[in-house]
C-alpha cells in the first residue's frame, strides 16, 4: 500500500490515526512537530503526509509551506486534519496551499481510508508565504487550543 507520515503534536491522535491506517494495509511514521516531519519526509518521502492544521510551533499551513519548498517533496499529497476549524474555514486554508483533502476530527476510519485512496498530487505550485488575505484574521496559531 502506502507510506504515509501523520503529524500531529498530540500524541494519542497520532496513535489512533496510525492504527486506522495500519489495519488498512498502510505503513506510517510518525511525527509530533513540523520540523520533526520534514526531516522524516526528506529520509522516507511519503506518498501522503496528514497534517494537523492546529499545533504549537509550526502549524500545519505553515508545514505546507515549508515541504512545498523541498523540490524532492513538493509533490507530495497532503491532507488536512483538525477539529478546531469550521469546515468552511479549513477547506478554504487547504485550498489556499494546494491541499485538496480534508479530515475533520473525530472522523470514522472509513473517511481515512477514502482520503488515502483518494488524495490526489497537489494542484499549485508554490505555496504563499503569508495566508491569503480573507483568512488573516484566521491565524491558526492565534486559535489554537494547545498553545505552546
């Protein structure tokens, strides 16, 4: 199947995430801060990376950012996954940054495995440097509830 990284700063939502996915056939690897992930992505380079859009540090858009700008990884798929976006909000950020999928916690292993199945390549090129103007008042970090 395929080897997908999860990034998630809480660790019991890595876990269950990585079970799902490991029952469906999936190998994962881990990771708890963007930096963290960027340097598993450089050594493993995932078919798919899910992200949790809201963490201490860097945030999941800002991830993006980051692996957009590694040309071995700025192909790779990757999905969104958060609790504390509306899914307006969320789905409008992911397109802002070229990721066309969405996991809004909790969510029921079933819509991992589509998401899996389904994610394709991103659609744009680089990723802004700043959030788009409609969403700056939308700082994930300003929102989040696991400050650092």
């Amino acid at each position: 199947m395929s080897l997908i990284l999860v990034l998630d700063d809480l660790a019991a939502n890595r876990d269950l995430l990585s079970t799902v996915l490991g029952y469906a056939g999936h190998a994962v690897v881990q990771a708890a801060t963007g930096e963290q992930a960027l340097e598993l992505a450089r050594a493993h380079e995932p078919e798919l990376i899910i992200v949790d859009l809201m963490m201490p540090g860097m945030n999941g858009y800002e991830f993006v950012r980051e692996l957009r700008a590694v040309p071995q990884l700025s192909s790779t798929k990757v999905a969104f996954c958060s609790a504390a976006y509306d899914d307006r909000e969320v789905r409008s950020l992911a397109k802002s940054c070229g990721v066309s999928h969405v996991l809004v916690k909790p969510c029921a292993p079933e819509e991992n495995n589509r998401v899996v199945n389904e994610a394709p390549a991103p659609t744009r090129g680089p990723v802004p440097q700043t959030l788009p103007p409609e969403l700056r008042h939308q700082n994930p970090r300003a929102r989040n509830p696991h400050p650092a």
